[in-house]
C-alpha cells in the first residue's frame, strides 16, 4: 500500500520532468476539488485552472530534475499523505543555455484513492527560505 | 460536520493570536505523525518538534492577527482539509512599538476526526511571493 502511493508520488515528479502534460493530468484525480500551490504562488482550486497552471509552467521550464529527500508516507483509509523535500535543478528560457538554477522546496501531497488508483489531491510546495536557528544569526 | 471543522480551523488561528501554547497544544493531534510547515521553513515532523516551534515562534511574537480569506473546508470520512489565504499583521521584537508589518500566505491543514474531535495533522503555509500573470511584466 504505501509503495503504490510511493509509486503515485514518483510519477507525479516523473511527469514533471518529462514535461508531459497528459501524464501530469493523468496523476490529478478527476474531481472539481483538487487544490494545488505551486511554490511562491497563490491557491490554485478545480481541475480546470490547476491544468492551466501545468501547462504555463511546462510551456517555460525548458529543464527540471527533482532529487527527492526525506520523502514520507502515512497512509490512512482511502487517504494518503507524502511530505517530502524537493531539490530542484532547473533552467528557464530567460537564462540562456548552460544556466541552471537550484532551489530547495518543501511538499506536501495529500493522494487519495479512487477506483484502486492513487490521484492526487492536494499539492502544496513552498520555498524554504528560513534554517531554523539561523533568524538570530 | 463542516461546522466543527471550521470551528477546529478557527480555534488553531485564536489559539495562535492568543499566543497560548497550551491551547495551540490541543489543536494538534496527539500522535506522532504530525507535520507543519510554517511559512518559508522546512518541514517539521512529530509533536515534539512541531511544539517547540510554536513555543519559539510564540516567544517571539508580541502580536499576531489573522484574517482568513476564502476558507474552503472538504469533508471526506475522517479526514477533513481546510485551504485559506492567511492575511497577517504583526509585530515583532525587533520592530519596536507601533511598527506592525503585513504579509500574505496560503495555507493547507489537514484535520483528521478523533474520538469524535477535529485535530490538526498537518499545516504547511506558503508566502504568496508571485501573483499570476505578474512574471512576464
């Protein structure tokens, strides 16, 4: 159970890196409810605007690789929720090629089940701008 | 049903405005599980860490208030995520009185039904550091 929502979890960011748009529609669940946060933007809500988003964002990532980190699993009933780091090397269109940018985000992925598949549900990313313990420093 | 959990999401919020630790205390789930992002930190696991954050944070603050926008809360068995957008005004140490500083995050928590009470299990905040269709002017 918890390697198919690993498995789940994986393939979102797989199809993140392959820029594939139909793989990334087939990871949401099919559902007017979905909610995704892209780091450092708004709530996003329904199916409709949160595709729209995906499709901005691999219309302008050129490159992106995740290396995943302290990735982790509880799942509960039909619910399921992944909390994990995402390490990201990425280039956009406006840096010109070589140029790589790196950036340390932090996840939650809340998947649900339906049909004995894991969808996603709710995706949450946020930036880490603070260490703890260093704010005094 | 959705009642009670707006109710329990309106609590974690007084609980926080409040800075009263014991009440935040009893907002989150007693179970190791737990998780909270605070706005650009890393992700914090278990009870003992998520507490001692709030205990830092709540040092820290001499004064915090919210005003929820669009709170949108999703009943599904036990299991219930509220999203909102979290307008802040604060004051910190640091600022001297009178300054209060204002900021804009997201939020997700996710409540799981115990003994027939809502508690937290997971709040992962996000600053809104992009508005859509802003990053091309």
């Amino acid at each position: 159970m918890t390697a198919d929502v690993e498995a789940a979890n994986a393939e979102f960011y797989a199809a993140f890196e392959a820029l594939d748009l139909d793989r990334m529609a087939a990871v949401w669940a099919d559902d007017p409810g979905i909610s995704c946060v892209h780091a450092g933007w708004p709530m996003l809500r329904g199916r409709a605007e949160v595709m729209r988003s995906w499709a901005l964002i691999m219309a302008n990532t050129p490159y992106i690789q995740f290396v995943l980190t302290d990735v982790t699993v509880q799942v509960r009933g039909e619910h399921a929720v992944v909390t994990c780091g995402e390490n990201i090397l990425t280039a956009d269109d406006e840096s010109g090629t070589g140029f790589l940018a790196a950036g340390s985000v932090v996840a939650t992925n809340l998947f649900v089940r339906a049909d004995g598949e894991w969808r996603l549900w709710l995706h949450h990313g946020s930036p880490v701008l603070n260490q703890i313990g260093d704010d005094e420093e």
